[in-house]
C-alpha cells in the first residue's frame, strides 16, 4: 500500500508540476505580447530606446548580418539574461 500512495503522491506532483508549466507559459506569452506592444508605442512617441549600450548594437548587427546564435549569446552576456529571454530579445530585435 506504501508503493501505490507514492505514486499517488508522484502523479499529483507532475500533475501540477505540468499544470504550472502551462500557466507560466501563457504569462510568457503575454508578458511578450504586451512588451511587443510597448515597443510600438514607445516608437510612435519617438521615446528613443534605453537600450543604446554599445554591447545591445553588437547584438543589432549580429542580428542585421543573420547570425542569429551569435547575437542571442552577446545579448545574454551583455544583459546577464537567460537564454529564453534573450532569445525572444533578439527576435523583437529582427
């Protein structure tokens, strides 16, 4: 009876585990849109860009020359990120 309680115990927790995935996938998914949004905004203002730091355009022009990897890796160690917000950086950037 000890086995199957723990099972029990394991499939709740991967249960929810897989349910809170789900939900912080769905944040993900707005948080981007919404900065998506922002950008926009922030554009048609003509609010300039807060990110002129010499190493974020070494990441534009990795990203103008297509080298995409390369310009996801300079973003991290240019702003400490990690690698699914850096990833979605450069693809606002391109």
């Amino acid at each position: 009876m000890d086995t199957m309680g723990l099972l029990v115990v394991v499939g709740l927790l991967v249960a929810g585990c897989a349910a809170l995935e789900t939900r912080l996938s769905r944040v993900d998914r707005r948080i981007a849109r919404v900065e998506r949004r922002l950008d926009v905004l922030l554009s048609h203002l003509g609010v300039p860009d807060q990110d002129q730091d010499p190493d974020l355009e070494r990441v534009r022009d990795l990203v103008r020359a297509d080298r995409r990897v390369e310009a996801i890796k300079a973003y991290r160690e240019a702003t400490g990120a990690g690698l699914r917000e850096a990833k979605e950086a450069v693809d606002r950037l391109g």
